[in-house]
C-alpha cells in the first residue's frame, strides 16, 4: 500500500469509528432509566445505612401501634431471608455451579 491508500484507509476507518461510537450511544440510551433506578437504590441504602436511627424509630412505632403486624411481617421476612441464604447456598455448591458453567458447548459432546 502507498501513502495515499493507507491515508484513505485511515480516514475510512476514523469515519466508521465515529458512527459505531454514535450508534452505541443511541442503543445505550435505554440503559438509562434502569441504570437510574439502580443509582437510587444504591443511594438509599446508603442513606439507610448511614441513618439507621429513622427506619428504626418507625419500626418502634409500627411495634408499638400495631405488634401483630410487625410480628408477622417479621416472621415472613425471616422466611424470605433465610429462603434466599439456602438458595444461595445451593447455587454454589459444585454439582449446581458445575452444571451452570458455561463451556461453550451448550451441553453437547464437541468431539464427535
């Protein structure tokens, strides 16, 4: 290749650069509602746990206006919770993660 070609390419190159960068931005967009969602809650729960004193005080008011509910949403929540610890738990023993492993295979033998 000669100057002239390689400038040309170069130039080609730089043009359809530039279009697959504006063409991932405009896909990007509709990340933006959810990402800000994510940024949110992530703030919140931030401010929950520099502020532990609010959500505490309500709970201490819910205890005191209405015990039986506090106690059974505490009990489902519990539940929920340790639901979540066993499921966790079973998703990384070897056998599951081993079996959600991704090989490129799709579960077929490669070798015929």
């Amino acid at each position: 290749m000669n100057t002239d070609e390689l400038v040309v390419r170069q130039q080609r190159l730089l043009l359809r650069s530039a279009q697959l960068r504006l063409a991932l931005a405009a896909q990007a967009q509709v990340l933006k509602g959810p990402l800000a969602v994510a940024d949110q809650a992530r703030r919140g729960i931030k401010w929950l746990y520099n502020n532990p004193r609010w959500p505490l005080g309500a709970l201490l008011v819910l205890l005191v206006l209405r015990p039986r509910r506090i106690v059974l949403w505490g009990g489902r929540a519990w539940w929920a919770w340790t639901s979540f610890k066993r499921v966790r738990n079973w998703l990384t023993t070897p056998t599951v993660s081993h079996f959600f492993e991704h090989n490129g295979t799709h579960g077929h033998n490669s070798t015929p």
